[in-house]
C-alpha cells in the first residue's frame, strides 16, 4: 500500500485533486483537496520547537480541503476514484 500512499501524496503536491471515498460510517464523500504549498496555511508552529513530531501512516492522507479550508485526511482503501480539478 505504501506506493499508492507515496503516488497520492506526490500529485497532491502539484495539483487539485476532487476524491471520492468512503467515510467511517459507510456514507460516501467528495472533496476538493490538495497538498500544493501556495494553496495550504503556513504551520502554525515552529517545526525546530515542536514537541511532538508525527509518524507517517500510510494508511491516512491528511490533504488540505479547499471548500473547508481545514486539514481532513481520508483512508486510502476506502479511495473510490480521483480526478484532477481546477480552483
């Protein structure tokens, strides 16, 4: 699984992307996500600082939601189908 992570990961970075997936509790979602520096917040702490560093789990995309304007993640075996959108 751990390439399909990686391969999400890497196009997010460098472009929109509208997800379909299946929530926790069974309903389906689409969202307008992506992970392109100029279209998510600056970190709100600083990394040098920071207490807590997170390990990667390849289970979870943590993306930034474009209608939101908040992180969500989704899991990538409940990933239903991807396409490349424009904001």
């Amino acid at each position: 699984m751990s390439s399909v992570y990686y391969t999400l990961i890497e196009y997010l970075r460098w472009n929109t992307v509208k997800v379909n997936f299946e929530k926790a509790d069974g309903t389906i979602r689409e969202m307008r996500c992506t992970l392109k520096k100029e279209l998510i917040p600056p970190p709100d702490k600083d990394p040098v600082n920071q207490k807590k560093v997170r390990e990667i789990n390849e289970e979870v995309v943590v993306v930034w939601d474009l209608d939101k304007e908040a992180w969500r993640s989704f899991r990538v075996d409940r990933l239903n189908a991807m396409e490349k959108c424009e904001i």
